[in-house]
C-alpha cells in the first residue's frame, strides 16, 4: 500500500519571500523536516572524513542525506543484487535519501549532454546516462525522493537556442520518468521532484517552471545557472535575482523548492530571502579541503563587538585558515564556546599540526567542526524566522563577510 504523499506547509512567510515551513510525509519513516534546511552532503554514500561512529558525535544532523548518483552510477548492478537500498549499504539507514544527478564538488565538463540522455563523470571517466539507466539506478539506490534527470549545461553564455534545448530534454526525461516509475516496484514510494532549466534566459526560466509544475512532481530543482564544482562557491544569487524571481512566481506555495550550490552563509541568506527551502552542506566540505575552520557568529541575539568578541570571532571572513603558521603556538580550541567534538577535545595548534603533516585526522577534526557549525546555523536561520529576527541575523552575517 503506498504511503502518505509528501507534503509541503508554509508556516510563514516573511522578509520578502522567506518560507519557514516543514515538509511532512517523507520516505520510509514519514518524517517531518523543518525547512529552511540542508542535507547531509555525503560522497559514495558517506559523510566525507567521517566514519558512522565520528558522524554521530555532531550534533542536529540534518534527517536528509544527498546522494550523487554520479557516486554510485558504475556500481549500481551489485547494489540492486544488495538489493536493500544505499541507506542500508552504507550504513546511513537512520537518513532519508535524496538522489541528485552530480556531486555540487565536482566541476561536470560542458558539451556531452546529448537528447537522449545526459553525462556524469564516475571515477571511471564519462559514462552517459539515459531515463532508462536513470530508472534502474534509482531504483537500485532507492532513494525516498529524487531529482528526475535533466540537461543542465547552462551558464551565463549560453545562447537562446541552448536554452531551449535545455528545457525541451529536461521535460521529455521528466515526463518519461514519472510514466516509467510505475514499473519499478523499489520506485512506488519515491518522490521525484521536477528540474527548472534554461540557463539565463528569462522566457524559457519561466516556461520550464509553467510546464514542470503543470507535472505530477513534489517538488522542484532549480539548475543551470553555472557550472558546478568548486568555482561555484564565487556564484552570487544577486547576478540572478530578477530571473530566479520570474522563474519562482510560476510555481505554487505548497512545494518545496531545492537549489544546490557551494553556499557561504550570506548567499545561504540570500536565497532564503528569495524562496529557496532546501540547500546541501557541500560548503563544509570545500572548506574542510583547503584547511579552513569556519568561525563566523550566528548567534542573533548577540550582535558582534570587536572590543569584547574575542579575535576568532571578529577575523575578517567566515572562516580561518588552520594550515597558517599563526596557530602553530595557539593552544586555544577552534571556537571558543563551539560544543562540538573537535572543540571540546582539541586545539588549533594540534590541527595546525596534523595539517602540516597531512594526517588523516586533521580531515576528521575539521570535518566534525565544520558540519557542526553549517547545521546549527541553519537551525539558527529557522529560530530567527520564527522569533521575526532574520534582518538582525542577515546584518550580523553580512558584517562578517570578508
């Protein structure tokens, strides 16, 4: 019998078009998410750095976990032979799964989608995928909602037709998607949400809205305004305001709306300003990988004053970087007052440490610290809509940002 269909509810809205709401109904445990939220980022199943034992020594974990099928594509025969989903193979059975078509960290080369199908980069190299492989991936994975395949080569240089192009694909795999879904029995329970495309052309942005939500979806992606992969964290939601706007006014208030990215916390701000409900926790990840400890305040109730804040708190930017020979003597914890593991446990200069000799650990430490402090601040987000303090919050994150 098939469950509960999931659903959408706007609690709010308030500061332009910021949506507090929760999405009900979701997957194998008919959970209850509270948006605006992000989901775990995981490569290959797993939460970067972390074992299942370090992941759960962070507090608030988002109840969601992002799945790259481009991370799973080259095995997804064993897994169907597994034959009890990647939650389970994993060992992240305690999350819902959520299936995107790229990892928001890895850079996809433009110019391979084709009509039939689109291509995603394995670690075996290039490997095209069609609706019909989609379906049997997806349905080897069994993710509890999932993004329908679409083409999303497109930037700010692509050309009208290309945009046409792009939507065109994108709603003939969607449609074929949702008819095909039937067929496959692991697939009865999944949630597909519909991807927006067309590039930065303001008439088709609003035609592939207009179609995709006259779709049977639960949701929707909204993609192709740049290439993904590291480069995107310098992506700016300001560039695509008056687009992004049109593109939203077309679709309705009871579905959610998912946008992936490298998201610093302004541009977080940003786009829940403009009516984005669900985000990933790439960024964590990307400034783990360069070394960085993020350390920018969120607490909205205690406005930032550099004569009493400490020098972590007011450093110019969102994050430090601990490879800098400054904490090779610090023997403070990362962020004073932070309660994860990382700052409890250990201090600068023995990340500093682990860094310069590049032991695994320091992934580990930075990883637990960064995640930590992403979720609480989107739990902060949350608490800030609902007490009417989000401007007090965007000030205080704006005011940091380097």
């Amino acid at each position: 019998m098939k469950r509960d269909i999931m659903k959408f509810v706007v609690k709010s809205v308030t500061n332009g078009s910021c949506r507090l709401g929760t999405i009900e109904n979701i997957g194998r445990f008919q959970k209850t998410v509270e948006t605006p939220m992000c989901m775990l980022y995981t490569r290959g199943g797993s939460a970067p750095h972390l074992t299942r034992d370090m992941l759960h020594k962070i507090q608030d974990l988002p109840p969601v976990a992002n799945m790259a099928v481009s991370m799973v594509a080259e095995h997804h025969e064993a897994l169907k032979e597994y034959g009890q989903g990647m939650a389970r193979f994993a060992a992240m059975q305690e999350f819902l799964v959520y299936t995107s078509l790229h990892d928001t960290n890895v850079e996809i080369p433009s110019g391979y989608n084709e009509k039939g199908g689109s291509a995603v980069w394995t670690k075996g190299g290039k490997m095209k995928i069609d609706v019909d492989l989609y379906m049997k991936i997806q349905s080897a994975v069994q993710p509890d909602w999932c993004q329908a395949l679409c083409d999303h080569d497109t930037n700010a240089e692509s050309s009208r037709k290309r945009a046409v192009k792009s939507v065109d694909r994108t709603l003939s795999f969607l449609d074929q998607i949702l008819q095909k879904q039937s067929n496959y029995e692991r697939l009865k329970n999944t949630e597909v949400f519909g991807v927006l495309e067309g590039g930065w052309n303001v008439a088709e942005r609003e035609r592939s809205a207009k179609e995709t939500a006259a779709r049977s979806v639960a949701g929707f992606v909204i993609e192709g305004f740049h290439s993904l992969g590291p480069s995107s964290e310098t992506f700016k939601m300001s560039d695509i305001e008056e687009i992004l706007q049109k593109t939203l006014n077309h679709l309705p208030d009871d579905k959610p709306r998912l946008m992936q990215s490298i998201w610093p916390p302004d541009e977080v701000l940003h786009a829940v300003q403009r009516g984005i409900d669900v985000f990933d926790s790439c960024y964590p990840y990307t400034v783990t990988e360069r070394g960085g400890a993020l350390i920018f305040q969120y607490d909205h109730h205690q406005p930032v004053h550099p004569e009493s804040a400490g020098d972590t708190v007011t450093s110019t930017g969102y994050e430090i970087s601990l490879k800098d020979k400054v904490y090779h003597d610090d023997f403070s914890p990362i962020l004073k007052g932070c309660p994860c593991y990382t700052c409890q446990k250990f201090t600068k200069s023995y990340v500093n440490h682990l860094l310069n000799t590049s032991e695994l650990l320091a992934g580990v430490l930075l990883m637990i610290h960064n995640f930590h402090h992403y979720f609480q601040f989107f739990k902060t987000i949350r608490q800030s809509l609902e007490e009417g303090m989000f401007e007090s919050l965007k000030d205080l994150i704006l005011k940091q940002k380097s």
